[in-house]
C-alpha cells in the first residue's frame, strides 16, 4: 500500500548512502538549532517544519560538500528550489557539473515526491482495508449508513454534559468486545472511566482480558497530543508492539477542544491556525494511511441564527469527514438526539434519539 | 541557450489529449478549453468536493460501452488530494448510478450482470491517477515529478487539485513575519502547475476553501425589548439565485495564482426557506457559470442541477 511504499523507497535509498552517520548528526544539528531559535509555543511538529527539505551534504552521492557550496553562492537552500530550476540552468549559472545536478534532481524527485497511484489499485486496497465499525447504537449506525468507517475522521460536538464522552466509550465498548480489534483513547479531560466503560461490554466477556484491548493515553496540551499520535504512528509502522497495533481500529481523542482553547484566541492567529492545520493533517493521515476510524469530540459556541455551531473555527470545519451534533431532546434527562451536520457520503441533517441510562450501553 | 527536450517529451507536448469540452454544458457552456484554469471556490460543506468527482466520472467514462451512449469523454484524470478527504468508495459507487442511469435511459432490453460492470469500471478506473500530498514542499516536487507520468500517458488531459489552499495556515505560519517567504512554495508550485498547463495543453481545475470570509449582508437584530432575536433579515429573505456570488469571494492567494485563474466557479449554501428539511438541502453554483446562477443538489447519484 501507499505507506509500505514509502517506507520500501527510504529503506532503498539510505542503503545507498555511505555517510549515514553525518547525515544524522547533520539533521540533528539543524533541528536542535531550530528548537533554540523558535519560541516553545510555536513548535511543530519535526515532520512538518519543513527541515526534511533543506538540501544537505550525503542526501544523495553526488550532493558533496564542493557542490553544496556552489549551491548555496546562488541561494539555493531547499529542494523546492533545486527542483524548480532546470537542471541546465543550474549547472550554467553555479557552476555544479551538468551531470552532477541531473543526478540530484532524480534522486529527489524519486526520494521526495508522492507517488501516483491508479484507480483501481487505490480502489482494490480502499474495498480491501475499509472496515465499518458499528457505533453500539442501531439508531446512529443507521444515520452513518452503517457505522464509523475506517479511513475517516468523524467528530461529535455538543455542549456540556451533552454525553459525547459516553458516546466515546459506547464505541470503544463495542470495538473491544470483539478480539480482532483493539482501540486507543487520548483522554484530555479525565473523563474516562474504566468502570463505565465496563457497563457497556456485554457481561459474558472476559473483563480483564477485553480492557486490554484498549490504551488509554492522558494529554494535557496540544504538545501531548502530538506526541501521543506521533508514537502511534511510530508503532504502527514498525513491528515493536505489533499484536496491539496490528489490530488497532479505533482512535478516539476526547476532547479535541479542551487542547486548543488555551492558545486560541491569543495574538498570533496565523501559528495557531498552523497548529491546528498540523493537528488536523496528523488525524487524517493516521485514519487514512492506517486504516483506523478516528473519532473526536469538540465543544459547541452558538453560532448564526442562534443554532448551536461547532467550535474551533472555520478550519477545523474542513478536517472531518463526518460530524455528528449531540443536542438535548426537549428537556428530557436521559434522552439526546444526535444529528447529522455534516456526511461526506450521504445525507445530513437527519437526527435518531438516543438514550443514556445510567448502567449499560446506550440505547 | 535552446530548449532540450526528448523525443518523447517533444511528442506529448504536440500530440493531441482527449478533449472536455462540452462536459456539464449548463456551466462550462462550450468548454472547458484547453490551458484553462478553473477555480472552485467555497465555503466548507458547499458540495466542491462533489463536484470535482462528477466532473471525473463524466471524464474517465468513455463515450460508448457495449453500444450505450455514456457521454464520456474517455480522458486521463490526474487528482492530487491534499486534503485527505477523496472517496474512492463515492466514486465508484457515482459511475455505477451513471452508468445504470445511461442504461435505463436507453431503453433496450440489456440485461447486464454486476460482474461486467464491476469489470468495466474497473477499467475506467485506468484513467484515474491519485496523488496525496501532506505538504506544500511534496506539492512543489510531487508537481515536477508529474511531468514524467503526462509524457508518458498520452491520455492525461485534466489535473484536479483538492485543495490548493489547504496548507495555506501551515505555510504562513512557518513563513514567519516576511510575506515572501510565507509564499514562497506557493509561488513554486504556481509555476510548475504553469509549465504543466501549457506545455501539455491540459486543464486544471482547482478548489479552493473560503479562508476568509467577508462580513454578512444579513443581519441579526436583537430586540432589547423581549429579549428576542429578530430573524426577519436573515436567511430566508437572501435570494441566492439572483445574487452576485462573486461579492462573497475574498482572496487569499499569492499573486502568481490570481493572475493563473482564468475562471472562478463560486458554491454557496443556499439559505431559502425549504433548505431546513432533511436531505433537501440545496446549494448554488455562480460566478463564472455561463449560464448564471444556478441551483443544485447532491444525491445519492451525485452532483445534480435542479430545473427550477
């Protein structure tokens, strides 16, 4: 598939490469500088700052130090603006031999470019590796024409106390009941309860031997978080901790708002709109590249027309594919109605009722 | 210092690609002409996404199967998805209403077996090339490295990019304080989409996400009086049909891809008094529609016009 692709690629080339050594002090030179130079607030994560594309020496054989130097008396820095230029213009205007710089522009466009893939492979691997996992609740798996898909984000929002942490668990509760799949939970508000979560299996399971299908990770902050999906992402690549991981089919973080509030809102929009584009961006790709269904929960501000809207801004309305709101059904205890805002496969705005009693899985 | 270029390269370059023209003719009128750029903007949920895949199946089907008229084009697609958000699943699912359509629409007494449709569209599916990006560095080389794919297929005629603003905070962000350095990918993969678009006389459309949003022509008036919202300006009163959709665009993009665009579709939601009811939301397609605003639905079957 698309990943293992990728990681056969790399593996090809740092065979090749003679000095690995240096290449990683150098990388983590740059990087150590990087993180002394930028304020702790405005970290990203090191996949996506962009250091990956600086040019440096023993990216590939012909990149020496000699052709670096030539390189750099003309600005060229990045492989973005290597690649731009022709490869010609290059060897006219730094000085690099023609051949030299052909060679270089191949191995980066090799190393570093997405591969194109065809319909029908990416549709054969798509019907291969989409499962559709059930909600626990006949009534929303209808409305999600089946349940939570794997390869997709799906977001619940609703106010406080609207149950969006029960609904969580009644998921998890019915992904770990069966032995082929495992789940892991970001909690950033300690509102897991493994007790609750206990009510929810069905009572001829094996208790201890269910929970351990699902890790639980606790996040204080947006930082946490990445680290957290940064190390799933580890272990989903390579084979450490691979009965779990192998298995893995759920991804729930719990309460996405309850991270990005503290720096929201603060002076400098544009880092904190990167940030949640870099957080965004990490969800998707760990449902997309990996097969997993990722569920979020987000708070609600009101929003035009006094209808409840979901919070966190514009932005973060284009990284979901689906989104659920769960709104109190006329003052009832008990009983919420979950609607469909937003369906990248079917219909939105129908609702179910739904029904939260106070032990067992919800109804 | 003359151009070099390969046998091969010289090849495509004057070779003739599939034309596609004529597809969805209430919008694009005549074209899409070759080298046109093709903007789609609008807000989140407005049905671009949809659009973009009906606009692939009427271009990866080919004109005739089996002696049904499909209405194809029969051309190569290249789609980089930068927002991770392509259904494969929707499409194939998309060609088969399309194709079951056509073939009830024929009205001859064909008897045709899932299994050679789920044959042929697997071979329409040949067609399609999907690229992801996750950032606008791989964008930048992904874009040269494409290069080698059209002078390969000579079928290629349409690049479909979803979105092109989707790294737009990430880049500014990482820009820091200089505007130049915030646009500097940006401007790259402008220029390689430029050299692509005209050296191989292909069409590229491209969404775009409302980033901004100009301030509201309705508003909400709060009566301090009884505590009430008053809701008589907005919405419903909003015609969208007979509003200049192009008001409602704010620009975001570098100046390179201002002057790129030559066309720039414009989706709205539309906010009409039947849009509440469940499943019958509609929305609005303007700007440069030929013929004006338009209303539509997306159904099971997809992207869809509504007479009026």
């Amino acid at each position: 598939m698309f990943s293992q692709f990728f990681v056969a690629r790399r593996k090809m080339q740092f065979g090749a490469r003679n000095n690995v050594q240096q290449l990683r002090n150098d990388i983590q030179k740059f990087e150590i500088f990087l993180s002394s130079v930028t304020s702790p607030l405005y970290q990203f994560p090191p996949n996506l700052t962009g250091t990956m594309s600086i040019l440096q020496i023993g990216l590939c054989a012909s990149l020496d130090e000699v052709n670096l130097d030539r390189l750099k008396t003309k600005n060229i820095y990045k492989t973005t603006d290597f690649v731009s230029k022709d490869p010609e213009e290059i060897s006219h205007s730094t000085g690099v031999p023609y051949k030299d710089a052909v060679a270089i522009r191949k191995f980066i466009l090799a190393q570093k470019s997405a591969l194109p893939v065809k319909g029908n492979i990416f549709y054969k691997n798509a019907v291969e590796s989409t499962t559709i996992i059930s909600t626990g609740l006949n009534s929303v798996d209808k409305l999600l024409d089946g349940g939570l898909y794997t390869g997709e984000v799906t977001e619940i929002c609703g106010g406080i106390a609207a149950g969006k942490t029960q609904l969580c668990l009644n998921v998890s509760a019915s992904v770990i009941k069966q032995d082929c799949q495992t789940a892991v939970f970001i909690d950033t508000g300690t509102s897991f309860s493994a007790r609750r979560l206990a009510q929810m299996l069905p009572s001829t399971s094996k208790l201890e031997e269910t929970l351990a299908r699902i890790h639980l990770y606790t996040a204080y902050d947006i930082y946490d978080v990445f680290n957290i999906l940064e190390s799933v992402r580890v272990h989903l690549k390579t084979p450490s901790d691979k009965d779990f991981y192998s298995r893995l089919r759920l991804l729930v973080l719990d309460n996405v708002a309850s991270v990005v509030y503290p720096f929201l809102g603060g002076g400098a929009f544009a880092e904190n709109q990167g940030l949640l584009c870099s957080l965004g961006h990490m969800l998707k790709s760990l449902a997309v590249d990996f097969s997993i269904a990722v569920l979020i929960t987000n708070n609600t501000v009101g929003g035009e027309r006094g209808m409840p809207a979901a919070s966190l801004g514009r932005f973060w309305s284009s990284v979901h594919h689906v989104r659920l709101l769960l709104g109190d059904k006329d003052g009832t205890e008990a009983e919420r109605t979950v609607t469909v805002l937003k369906n990248c496969r079917g219909e939105t705005r129908c609702s179910m009722d739904v029904c939260i009693l106070t032990d067992g899985p919800l109804q | 210092m003359a151009n070099k270029e390969t046998g091969l390269q010289f090849l495509a370059r004057l070779g003739t690609r599939p034309h596609v023209s004529g597809i969805e003719a209430d919008v694009f009128g005549s074209g899409p002409q070759c080298k046109d750029v093709i903007e789609i903007y609008g807000e989140e949920g407005t049905g671009k996404s949809e659009f973009l895949s009906h606009l692939i199946v009427q271009c990866i089907l080919p004109e005739a199967w089996s002696s049904i008229d499909l209405g194809g084009r029969g051309a190569s697609v290249i789609f980089i998805d930068t927002e991770y958000k392509f259904s494969i699943l929707r499409l194939v699912s998309l060609m088969e209403k399309q194709v079951l359509q056509k073939l009830a629409d024929c009205g001859k007494e064909f008897r045709l077996d899932a299994s050679q449709i789920e044959v042929f569209i697997e071979e329409c599916l040949e067609r399609l090339y999907i690229v992801r990006c996750s950032s606008s560095e791989e964008l930048v080389i992904t874009l040269h490295s494409l290069e080698g794919v059209i002078c390969n297929d000579p079928n290629i005629s349409l690049v479909m990019i979803d979105s092109i603003s989707a790294f737009y905070w990430l880049d500014r962000s990482l820009g820091g304080d200089s505007i130049p350095a915030q646009e500097a990918n940006l401007k790259l993969t402008v220029e390689a989409l430029t050299k692509l678009v005209n050296t191989y006389n292909l069409v590229l459309f491209a969404t775009k996400s409302a980033v901004y949003k100009k301030k509201s022509q309705d508003s909400v008036g709060f009566d301090r009086g009884s505590g009430v919202y008053d809701m008589s300006n907005t919405g419903c009163g909003r015609n969208c049909l007979s509003e200049d959709l192009d008001l409602l665009h704010a620009e975001f993009m570098c100046k390179p891809w201002q002057r790129f665009v030559s066309h720039r579709l414009i989706l709205v939601k539309d906010t009409g008094n039947q849009a509440s009811d469940a499943g019958n939301q509609t929305f609005v397609i303007g700007g440069d529609c030929v013929k004006g605003n338009q209303r539509f639905k997306v159904t099971q079957a997809g992207f869809k016009l509504v007479d009026e």
